[in-house]
C-alpha cells in the first residue's frame, strides 16, 4: 500500500473529512540540482496540493495529519491504462491502415502511418477515460492519525 500524509482542512459533521496532500516532485533529490535545467523548472512552480474528501465516522480537528493508504495495484492498473493503450492503438492502427491500403492497391506506407497515429490517440482517450473512473473509484483509506504539528512559537 503507498502512503502518503495529508492535513485536515475542514471536518463536515456529515461523516466527510476535507484533506490536503501536497503533491511531490522528483527533482531536488540529487546532488547535480543547481546545473540541472529540470531542477529550476522545478523550482519555477510552486508545490501544488491536491484536495478531496474522505468518508469517516471518526472526528478529526483541522490542521490534523492523517496517514493514507492506496492500494498499489490501482496506481499500476492506471498506468498501464495510461501507457499501454496508444502502444496497443498505434499497432492495431498500422497494421489496420495497412491492409486497407494493400484492398485498395494504394500506397500502403502513408496509410499505415496515418491508420497509426488515429489508433494511437484514440486508444489514449480511452485509457484516460478509463484512468480516470478507476481513480475515482479507488478512494484512498485513513490508516491513521499522526496528530496535529508541533508549532514552536518565535
């Protein structure tokens, strides 16, 4: 299960929590961060947060750090949505564009790349539709809680 820590932000009496988790980039971890071009784009944006709402019977305050839980398998299962369908599109495209181009006795290298590229992408559109039900069908789960931060008073 990956984990990941998110803060309350608001605490509804109808059995939903509103959290904040802030979304992490890869960059920064290195020793080559100061000449890397990644890096300073990197650093150009600030760190975005993501919000959504998680049903619970528990009563969290707000600022609270909470541990969340996500199954692997749907962040593997989204990926290979994501990256196998266009590769599987483009194939399917070619070959398709292909024996069209040999019934029809034209050029069959032009219609491959073409029959290709329209395969690729509508093959993406549905690996993202279908991407994006299975995240929203996966909610992630409250392990539990790491209490509120200590705030050291200046």
């Amino acid at each position: 299960m990956m984990e990941e820590i998110a803060r309350v932000v608001a605490n509804g009496n109808s059995g939903w929590v509103v959290v904040e988790v802030e979304l992490k980039s890869a960059c920064n971890h290195c020793d080559s961060g100061d000449s890397c071009g990644t890096s300073a784009v990197s650093k150009a944006f600030s760190p975005k947060v993501q919000r959504f709402s998680l049903q619970t019977e528990q009563v969290f305050v707000k600022g609270e750090r909470l541990k969340l839980g996500l199954p692997e398998s749907v962040i593997l299962k989204a990926a290979a949505l994501v990256y196998m369908m266009p590769l599987s599109g483009l194939f399917i495209g070619a070959f398709i564009g292909n024996q069209l181009a040999v019934l029809a006795g034209t050029h069959p290298d032009l219609f491959s790349i073409i029959a290709a590229l329209i395969g690729a992408l509508g093959f993406w559109n549905i690996g993202k539709r279908a991407a994006k039900k299975l995240e929203s069908d996966a909610q992630p789960v409250i392990i539990k809680s790491l209490g509120k931060p200590i705030e050291i008073a200046s």
